[in-house]
C-alpha cells in the first residue's frame, strides 16, 4: 500500500532557472506528461532575460494547469532568495522542487506523493546525462522517452523505478546520510518550510543551500527520507558552476548542524537582528 495521507494532498511544483530557455521548455514539457499533474507550476527565475519570458509565454499557452513566473533582478546566484519568493507564493500543501534542467519520469509525481508523509520531507537522486546525448534531446522538437542505453553505466542504478523497492527503502537507503541530497528532487510540507523559515539567504552562489535547509528541517523533528528506484530524474548537462561562495557556504551550514539551529533569520520571512 502506498504510503501516502489519507487524502492526496494538493501540488505546487516549483521550477527553478536561470537563463537557459531550451532546457527550461523541455523540463516543462515533461512535466505536462505526468500521469499526476501537479495543481500549479511556479516558476523560480533567478534574473533571467527576455528569452526566458518569451518561452514561459509559450508554455502557459499550451498547459492546461496554472504557471506562474516568479523572477527577480539578476544580482549573482541567488536560487535560495528566489525559492524562498515561491514558497511564499505556492497556493497548495505540498511543494516539490526541481530545476529547470531536469527531466522528469511520467510517474515522477506520483512517485513523491506515494511516499509523501506528515513530519518528513523527501529526497530523490538523478541520471546525470552525457554532453552529446543532452544537446541530442534539447535538439528535438518535444521529449517523449530517453533511451537508457545511451546513459552513463553509472547512472544507470538511478534510472531503474521498482515501485515495490522505493516504498521498503524510503527508511533504510543506506546512503541516506543528512547530506546526502540533491536539490533538483526534493519535496515538502509547506507547513514544514515555513516552520523553519524556509532558505538561507545568507547562502548565495553555488552549494550548500539544499543541505543547510535539510538539516535545520531534521533539527526542528522533520524527518528525512529517500526516493529510490522512483521519482526518476534526468539532469542534462551544463558546466559546472561557479563555486567561489563554496567555503562561505559550509561554514553556515557547519554552524547549523553543530548548533541545532532549526530558524534563519534571514530565509522568507525577515528578522530584524
């Protein structure tokens, strides 16, 4: 039986991206696949320009669910600043993150709802996608089905869904350390977000954001749980990025995991000091 509420609890899917429309439109495709749709789809853009508004146009021209664009000024890397804009605006119980270069299975959703429970917030993985097979996908006029014979062999674990399996390991993954997370496929209770005041703010550029959200989570007695063989993500392939703020980054979240820090003051709703 499915671990899930009694009642199945209503969707916001929040997208992040900045300034890559092509894959942005690809990811929202395969979200309109879903044998689940989501009740809305909120858009977290990081500043991104002109070319981006052009295609989330498109988008809500051809879906038949809510998309709402939420953007601010382009001012560095600041995803936590503008996840926090969509927290705020998700209009339903349980929000699940992605980003805009990801790929998502048709049962992607279903598979997060069949494990969505009280007190506890999931975490999934994803295939990383080689360079050529990426620029193949975003090539082509709309993404149905992705070949796994042209995955990497070490993705190939991550790309399996055995519904079965997912549900007896959500609580025993053996990887399933407090950082062991990949932002691009969590989900949540709002209630929980705003409970710990969602984001780090302070956290800006690349790493660290994800995990320090997780852990004051954890603190605060939500409880952390894994999504394997299902919720089935494909993340297409870009360079690295900058990781200059990696330092700054981790020191934040060292001193919430050694402080038990479950509050930010500076996340969505501001502190004054």
């Amino acid at each position: 039986m499915a671990e899930m509420s009694k009642e199945i609890p209503t969707i916001s899917l929040i997208v992040s991206t900045y300034n890559w429309p092509e894959a942005l439109e690809k990811c929202i495709q395969r979200v309109l696949k879903q044998t689940h749709l989501p009740n809305e789809i909120l858009i977290a853009d990081d500043g991104s320009g002109d070319a981006t508004q052009e295609a989330i146009k498109r988008l809500k021209q051809d879906s038949p669910i809510p998309i709402v664009h939420i953007w601010h000024p382009d001012n560095g890397f600041r995803l936590s600043a503008i996840r926090n804009k969509a927290i705020a605006q998700a209009r339903y119980d349980y929000i699940i993150q992605i980003d805009g270069d990801i790929l998502i299975d048709d049962e992607f959703i279903k598979d997060h709802l069949a494990l969505a429970k009280k007190n506890a917030f999931l975490c999934g993985s994803r295939v990383l996608l080689t360079q050529a097979y990426s620029k193949q996908l975003l090539n082509q006029s709309a993404v149905e089905k992705l070949n796994r014979f042209k995955f990497p062999l070490g993705s190939i674990l991550n790309s399996l869904r055995i519904p079965l399996l997912s549900r007896i390991m959500a609580d025993r993954y053996k990887k399933n350390k407090p950082r062991a997370l990949r932002g691009c496929n969590m989900s949540f209770w709002k209630k929980d977000l705003i409970n710990v005041n969602g984001y780090n703010e302070s956290i800006q550029g690349w790493g660290s954001e994800d995990a320090e959200l997780a852990i004051r989570l954890m603190n605060s007695g939500v409880k952390k749980r894994f999504v394997k063989f299902g919720a089935i993500a494909y993340h297409i392939f870009h360079k690295e990025n900058n990781k200059d703020n990696v330092i700054q980054n981790e020191h934040i979240l060292l001193q919430v995991m050694t402080k038990k820090i479950t509050f930010t003051k500076n996340g969505m709703l501001k502190q004054q000091p």
